[in-house]
C-alpha cells in the first residue's frame, strides 16, 4: 500500500483509540479537570484532536492528489 | 398575559419565522426533481456545513441526551464519542458516495445500491428499511416536538394540537422548498439551539450552585457512581459503550436523508472539509450533559428523564425564557422532521413504486408522487405520534439497529470489487432479523454487547460470505462501477429531464 495512504489510516484510526477502545483507562471521577469529572473532561479534549487527525489525513491526501498539476480543489476532474 | 401565552406566542413566533424562511428557500425556483432532492448539487462549505448540522444535532440531542445524563449517568458519554467517530468514517466514505451521486445524477440511497449492484429488488429493499425506519426516526422528533409543547404551556395547549400546527408547517416548506428550506431553516435552528444550549448549560449550574465546579463539588458526594460507567443502567457497562459506539459510528451515515444531504454537496472537498470541522460542534454536547447532571439535584424524581432540561428552565427562569428554548427545541425537531420526509417520500417513489409497478414514469411524475408521499407519510406518522404514549425507546433503537444493516452493503460496495447483489441482499436481511429478534425478545444488550452491533458482526460475516459465493452480477466488467448499468442510468435521466 501507498505510505501515505497507510498513515492516513493510521492518522484516522487514532480518534478511534482515543474515544473508543480506550474507554476502561478513563473511565474514572479523578482528578478532576477543572472541577470536571475526568471522563467528560478526557472526551471535551478528544474532539479537537478528532479535528486534527481529519486535517491531518486531508493534508496527506492533498499531497498525492495534486502532484504537480497545480490541482488543489480539482477532485472533480479526477 | 399568563406565562404560558408568554411562552406559546415565542414558540409558535419562532415556527413561524421557520416556515417563512423554508418557504422564501425556495420561491422563483423551478421545483424539479434534481432542484427538489439536491438542490442542483450547489451547496457550499457552509451552508452545506449549516445543513449537516442541522440534521445531526435533532431533539434527542437537546431533550433525550440531557434526560439520559440525568436517568443513565456515565453511559451518556457515548454520545460524544459516536457521532465524533462517525465524522471519521465520513471523512472517507462521504467523497466517494458524492462522485457516484455527481457521476451519474443519483438522488437516494437506494439509487446508489440499484447502480453498484445492479438489482432493482435490493433497491426496492433498501427504500423499504429507510422508509421504515425513517417513519419510526420521524416519531422521535414528533414526541420531542409534543414534549416541548405541552411543558412550554404549562399544559395549556394538547400535544396533539401541538404537533399538528407544527407539521403543517413541516409539510408546506418541504413542498414548496425541498431541501433548500432545510438548508436555510438550519440556519435559524442552529442559531437558536447554540444560543439555547451554551445559556442554559452554564446558566443553570451558576443559578444552583454557583459554577459548574461547584455543581460536581454537590453531585459528587451524592451520586458518585452515577457519574462513570455503567452510571444507573447496570448493563452498560464498557463493553456496551465500545460496541454501541461502533455500530452507531458506522449506522449513522446510513440513514436515507443523509445520502440527499451529501449528493447536494458542491464537491467532494466540501464534504472532507465539513469533517474536519463537525466534530468541534460536539463541544456543546457537554453542556447538555451539565443540565441533565444539575437536575438530578434540583428537579429529584422525574419519570420521563426526557422532561428534565424543560422542567429545570421552565422552574428556573422567566417564561420568556421558557419559550425560546421552547422555540429552538421546536426548530430542533422540525428540521430533522423535514429531511426526513423529504428522504422518505423520495425513497417511496423513485426508489419502490416507479421500478416495480410503473417504469415508465418520468421524473417529474417521480417528483409529484414524492410530494403526495410527504404528505401522506407526515399524516400517517401524526396519527401515530397523537395516538401512542412516549414509550418509544425501545422501537427507536431498533430504528437504529436497523438502519446500521445497511453499513456492510454501502461500504463493501465502495471498496471491495467482488460485493454482489446477494451478499448484500443476505447481509441486510440476516442484520435486520438479528436486530429485531434480539431488540424485541429483550437481549439487548446480548452478553453486554450492543444488540446492533451483534447483528452488524452476522451481516458483516453474511455478504462477505455469499459474495464470494456468487458471481458479480456484470461479470465482463467486475469493476465497482458497472458501466452497463450507468449508462442505463444516464439515459434514464435524460429521458426524464
């Protein structure tokens, strides 16, 4: 497989691990974050990183969309 | 004037202003069917952006994510997490499902199975569950609707009367405007809920008790265990909130109005883009919970937890108040309630009536049964809603557990060449009967696992299984797009248009 294809997946599947998988190790009341129980606070931290592997991978796929045709947005012609 | 008529006249005025908006959508528009369903396929970053939000953030949302805060606890945390997820998993599938749609003039989910497989009867099939399950979906949104209404007017106006004003509204801009008239009644919805949720969120902890610190500081020597899983629901458990996250991570793209909603995307970057930034929307998903939480000690005992954010605000503030949560709530079930008979009545008669009883029609009879549809639908899922009680959980999750059935038909279309017609016909019709089986003979959750995800693993095993075993129904061109069938397709379409 193409490696930035890989990563891309890799990148992606990170959100999955964070919010997911991972539930037993943060599953819990303490410490609290600000006065926020450690769950919510662990959840309210996962989203703008969910954001930032989606740019990530977008980033990723910009690069092997448009080579060298100057194509940013040209998803369409493709 | 009594706080209710306070309340009322904000609301209904909110609704109103709605219908004047969806109905402006559309004016000096010629309603065909590729204006009606996708609106000519132009939206932009962000009213594209304003139309997906609108059809995520519904009344469950609002009243049922607040009311399972404050009847579940901990297992309320999934809701952050699966529709962050499934932002993800559309960041992947969203541009694909678009160039098919762009390439060859689709406009419903089921048109997208009737070109990758070929099969008018898995077509047929597919339109049937969406139109199903959309009907059951569409009764959440009625109950939040009657719910909203009769607490604003402190049980003045009948749920019933409620309901009905307000989808006579739903009905007359989805006619008139298509899904332009969601797109832009979105804009009003999204600005009231915002402004709703982030007042009431911080307000209500700082009216009670001073800060949201302080209100965990009170909680927490209290209800301790309510706060981590599995909260007041002993079977949801962790294994429950992984298997519930995943199976409605993949169902939630799966339902019909989506497909519309992404078709109508200018260009596939728009919808990676609208990805990337959606999940930052969840940030208010939080404050939501911090009512339902806050009103586990203010509002003790209520049996409908759904109830618990209105029954705090209306106890807590002005009646003027009252009625512009009222309002927003109000829009926050119609909007949803729009797309989705918009995406039923679509379904019905592009997708079910036209290739089984009457092939000759053109797309523009397509369009005017659609209309008949939305009608008939909105009247059915009325009679329902006035008819029955609140006691719809267990019918919604298996709306869900259904609709999710059509995740391995849709996905392994896209990315597996050897996908067959029957494998996914075999996949949707063993998941759907898992999910029933198990929803109505009380196993869900089976073994703490969610009962969706179950019969998403036997669906997944099923067409992989069975595709192998046939043969691609265009075995000259075993390419995920056959082009016998799109050329079909394209002359369908001009022959219509």
């Amino acid at each position: 497989m193409d490696r930035r294809k890989l990563w891309s997946y890799v990148l992606a599947a990170v959100p999955f691990l964070g919010m997911c998988f991972t539930v037993p190790l943060w599953d819990r009341l303490y410490p609290l974050v600000f006065g926020i129980p450690f769950n919510i606070a662990w959840l309210i931290a996962w989203v703008p990183i969910t954001s930032l592997c989606l740019w990530g991978v977008y980033r990723l796929g910009k690069a092997v969309d448009s080579p060298d045709t100057g194509a940013t947005e040209g998803e369409i012609s493709k | 004037m009594t706080p209710a008529i306070i309340a009322m006249m904000i609301i209904f005025g909110g609704i109103l202003i709605g219908a004047v908006t969806g109905i402006y959508a559309g004016l000096h528009r010629e309603m065909n069917l590729e204006q009606w369903t996708v609106a000519g396929r132009r939206f932009g970053l962000i009213i594209f952006w304003l139309l997906m939000a609108g059809e995520v953030y519904t009344t469950f949302s609002f009243l049922g994510v607040s009311g399972r805060a404050y009847s579940w606890g901990g297992p309320v945390l999934y809701v952050i997490s699966y529709i962050s997820l499934a932002y993800v998993i559309l960041f992947f599938i969203g541009p694909k499902i678009w160039e098919a749609g762009k390439k060859h003039c689709l406009h419903t989910q089921a048109d997208y199975f009737q070109l990758r497989y070929g099969s008018t009867y898995l077509a047929a099939l597919v339109a049937m569950v969406g139109v199903v399950t959309l009907i059951l979906y569409l009764q959440l949104q009625l109950t939040g609707l009657g719910l909203i209404i009769q607490l604003a007017s402190f049980d003045v106006v009948s749920r019933s009367l409620g309901i009905t004003i307000a989808f006579l509204v739903v009905a007359g801009f989805v006619l008139t405007s298509g899904i332009r008239a969601v797109a832009w009644v979105s804009v009003l919805k999204d600005t009231l809920m915002l402004i709703a949720v982030i007042g009431v969120g911080i307000a209500i902890p700082y009216h009670y008790f001073g800060g949201i610190q302080a209100m965990f500081q009170a909680l927490i020597p209290v209800k301790a265990h309510h706060l981590t899983m599995p909260g007041s629901i002993p079977t949801n458990g962790h294994t429950w909130f992984v298997s519930t996250i995943l199976a409605n991570a993949c169902g939630f793209y799966m339902w019909p109005f989506w497909f519309g909603s992404l078709y109508s995307a200018k260009s596939a970057d728009t919808i990676r883009r609208n990805a990337i930034i959606m999940p930052l929307y969840n940030l208010m998903l939080p404050l939501v919970f911090f009512v339902g939480y806050a009103a586990i000690l203010t509002t003790p005992g209520l049996k409908i937890g759904d109830q618990a954010l209105l029954i705090t605000v209306r106890n807590t503030f002005s009646p003027a108040v009252l009625g512009f949560v009222g309002a927003a709530g109000a829009l926050t079930a119609m909007v949803p309630a729009a797309v989705i008979v918009l995406a039923a009545g679509t379904l019905f008669a592009k997708n079910f009536v036209r290739p089984l009883f009457a092939p000759s029609m053109s797309d523009d009879s397509v369009a005017t049964l659609a209309k008949v549809m939305v009608v008939v639908i909105s009247a059915l899922a009325l009679l329902v809603a006035i008819q029955s009680s609140n006691s719809l959980v267990g019918i919604l999750l298996f709306a869900y557990n259904g609709i999710s059935q059509l995740f391995p038909g849709v996905v392994l279309g896209l990315y597996w060449k050897r996908a067959t017609a029957l494998g996914a016909l075999g996949g949707i019709l063993v998941g759907v009967g898992t999910a029933i089986f198990l929803v109505f003979s009380k196993h869900d959750p089976f073994f703490g696992l969610n009962a969706g995800f179950v019969a998403l693993c036997l669906n997944l095993v099923m067409t992989t299984v069975v595709s192998l075993l046939t043969v691609p129904a265009h075995p000259s061109e075993d390419r995920a797009m056959s082009t016998a069938f799109v050329t079909a397709a394209s002359q369908t379409q001009r022959h219509g248009s």
